[in-house]
C-alpha cells in the first residue's frame, strides 16, 4: 500500500508545473503538490491531540478543543470563523472501570464503561454472568429471565476495507444494554466492537428504549471476551460469576458547539460547499484517527483550493461537536441552517488512510459531474463506484435537505483496530496516506466550488 502512494507520489513530481495567468496554481498541480508535501492537516491533528487531548462532547475539554480550532481557523486565514453553541445532556465515565470474575475461575478483565451506562455505584455490584453469542440470541430469551442477571453479549466482527462489519457487530454495543434491561438485566456486558487483539475495551455510545431504565453497560477488550467465552465453556452447570463497577455520572444540560469557517468565493449568492468532520472525541483518546485528522483533511483541502485562485462557490469547513456521544452537533447543525441551501456536502470521518473509492449519490442524474469527478481522482488510486453516497454522521443538514452527497471512501481495513480506545493516537497516522487523502479532496472540492450549475441527486 505504501509503495504504491510513494510511486504515485514520485510519477507526480514528472508532472509539469502550469499556472493561470493571474499567477495561480492550477488545480490538478495543487492535488499534485498536495500528495508530495502537504503539511497542513497533519499541523492540525498533531496540534489539537498535543496541546488539547481527549475533548468528549459537552465538558470543558471539547471546550478546549473548539477554542483552539476556532484560533487554528483564524490563524490560517479562514472567514466568518464562529462557534456556534447549542445544548446538550452530558455523560461522562466516572473514575472506575473494574470487572472481575469471582468465580469459578478468578481473574480481572480489561472494561470501559459505554456512553450512557447508569452507575453500578461506588460499592459494585455482583451477580451470575449470562452468554449470549448474538444479539438475535438475547433478543429471543423469554421476557423476565434476566433478572437479576448480568447480560454477556459477543459477536463476531472481522477487518473489512469497507467497514461494513460495523453493521453488522454494532448492534451489540447500539442495543444489546437496552434490550436486556427490558428482560430484567442489571447490568450488560459486551465483546467491543473492534478487531484488535489488544488489551484496550472499546466504548461508544449505547442507547435505551424509552420507558427503559438504564443500566451499567460497559465493554471489554477483545482478548478478554475471548478468556470469558473460554470459561463459560469450562464452567459446565456452574454459575460464572462477576463483580462489576462502573461509576458514570450525568452531568446535567452543558454547552457544546459547532465551528465553522469558511474560505469565501467570488459569489457568495451561489450555496456553498460543505465540508464536515467532528471535533470531539471520547474521553478515552485523543482521537488522531477519529476524527482529528478528518478536520485537517478538508480544511488542507479548502486552503489547498483557495491557492489557486478565488473559487466560485464559497467552501465552509464544519467540524461538529458531540458527534460521538449522538449526532448531537449535526442535528443541530440541521435544526440551525435547514434553510440554508448547499450544493453538495462531503465529510471525512473514517480515520486517516488512502481513499479508494469515489461514490456520490448524483451518477444518474448528473452522470457528467460525477464522471468528471472520478476520473479527476483516478490517478490517485482511487475507483469509480456504483454505490450511492448516504454522506458521513455530520451532514444531516444535506440529507434533511434531500441534497447532493459525496463519499470519499477511506481504507478502514485498521480502522476498527484504533476506534474509541486508548490507541486512537497520533503515531498511528501514516503522513504519506494522509496526504493522499488532502490531494484527492483537494482535487473533488476544487471542482465542486467551480461547478456553476446546481447539483440534484
């Protein structure tokens, strides 16, 4: 996979440098240059995880967080720069994680609470440690039959290049809490979901009915799950016990925000192009991978884009907040601008390594812009598609709009590897791919905030 970025990147350096008269670069150099040597979204994500960290959404770290985006953006030359705050019901992880099997065979697992779990309390709690190898499985036990219980839930995800795994192992975190609290459980566990074999549990957030209860909630790391599975084998009739602590707290209603940016064209009466990712991350990382180097990516882009000349359209950058505690920032973003056309919308939130697919959700109805797009990127190593884009978590605002999405579809083969744990950190970024991804936005964007004509899907 490198060698392949690192040949692309030399075949560029044969290409001829050509500029517009005005002095300008062109664009297909910009994406050129960008592939060799872009520094800037690696400036922004080796800044914010250095100088802010783990920034989850609603508490004074994702605070932290927009105020330093908010300087970047303005140090950087961006336009009309704001924070744009709503409201939000905050969660937050409590200062202990333990789970430890008392019996029959007695050992501590590696555990992180899941966002939204209620509180076991300072003293735990201890109770028989039930299996279930699917969430169809705990879905089809007889109602009432977990009282008292502890709910273990597994699945059996794998690495794909798509990540469309995801869909599939994801139920166990989304849903497993909730129906088993509607069974009586007091408490779930959950195998993460996540392809690692490292020692580091996964969070995310799970979710309950209404008229539900919460109850704890909590994953354990990949290789744990595997031991606890191993000793339900070898306990036969006898009960595998556990004792669970999971100290999370409500905070209460707290400010999180959206910030924007923007790089203004030549007519700002045209709809903008809208480029998202999301700043916050969990509390457990500095969120390198997800979604640090997304904000740098398509703010390259944008800058990389204005260097060759006032674009058309305006672009504007939008990195939303509290995207992993709910989509709370994008439905906020929605609720604010849903009257406000774009053109088309474009997120990078699917880690940092070489795209290598285009998709948009317009190759029918304007199949001219769609194959001039693909064909703009193919020498980057990237393939036209069939797929229809459904556009990344943060542009609700697009899709509540019925507009024109974009995906620029990343390799997420090591991505589950890295998602919501301790190794979402900056080592884990590969500069050379994450430059290709600024030159393949570099080149799409470009494109779009020239394209004159509306774009309807």
């Amino acid at each position: 996979m490198k060698k392949s970025l690192l040949a692309l990147g030399a075949l560029s350096l044969a290409l001829p440098t050509v500029a517009h008269e005005s002095g300008s670069i062109d664009l297909p150099t910009m994406a050129d240059k960008a592939l060799q040597a872009d520094t800037i979204a690696w400036d922004f994500v080796e800044g914010i995880t250095t100088e802010v960290g783990p920034r989850q959404g609603g508490t004074e770290a994702e605070a932290r967080g927009r105020a330093w985006a908010v300087k970047w953006l303005n140090d950087h030359g961006f336009a009309n720069v704001a924070d744009e705050p709503f409201e939000m019901e905050t969660w937050v992880p409590g200062d202990m994680h333990q789970a430890e099997i008392i019996g029959p065979f007695s050992q501590s697992l590696v555990i992180a609470p899941l966002g939204n779990s209620a509180s076991t309390g300072d003293e735990g709690i201890t109770a028989q440690v039930v299996e279930f190898e699917t969430v169809a499985a705990l879905r089809a036990a007889p109602e009432g039959s977990l009282a008292g219980k502890i709910a273990y839930i597994s699945h059996e995800m794998r690495p794909t290049m798509d990540g469309s795994h995801y869909g599939f192992a994801g139920p166990a975190r989304w849903v497993g809490a909730g129906i088993a609290a509607s069974k009586g459980a007091i408490a779930t566990v959950i195998k993460s979901v996540g392809t690692d074999y490292h020692r580091n549990p996964h969070t995310g957030g799970t979710y309950f009915p209404e008229g539900v209860s919460p109850i704890p909630a909590g994953a354990i790391s990949v290789p744990d799950a595997e031991n606890l599975e191993r000793m339900f084998d070898r306990a036969g009739d006898r009960p595998v016990m556990m004792k669970l602590t999971l100290t999370s707290q409500l905070l209460g209603t707290t400010t999180s925000g959206n910030v924007v940016g923007e790089i203004v064209g030549r007519d700002p009466s045209l709809p903008p192009v809208l480029l998202a990712c999301h700043l916050d991350s969990w509390w457990n990382a500095p969120g390198a991978f997800d979604d640090g180097a997304g904000c740098g990516i398509i703010s390259a882009a944008a800058l990389n884009v204005s260097r060759t000349g006032q674009s058309l359209r305006t672009i504007r950058v939008l990195m939303a907040g509290a995207e992993e505690v709910g989509l709370v920032g994008s439905i906020a973003y929605s609720e604010a601008h849903i009257d406000e056309p774009f053109v088309v919308g474009l997120e990078s939130d699917f880690g940092a390594d070489r795209i290598w697919r285009f998709e948009s959700n317009f190759r029918e109805s304007n199949p001219d812009l769609h194959a001039k797009l693909a064909a703009s990127v193919a020498r980057f190593g990237v393939a036209d598609s069939t797929m229809t884009a459904t556009g990344g978590a943060d542009l609700n605002v697009i899709r509540d709009q019925g507009g024109a999405l974009i995906d620029l579809q990343q390799d997420g083969t090591r991505y589950f590897d890295l998602h919501h744990t301790p190794d979402d950190t900056l080592d884990k970024i590969d500069p050379v791919q994450l430059r290709q991804n600024v030159a393949v936005w570099t080149q799409v964007v470009g494109i779009l905030a020239n394209e004159e004509a509306p774009i309807k899907p």
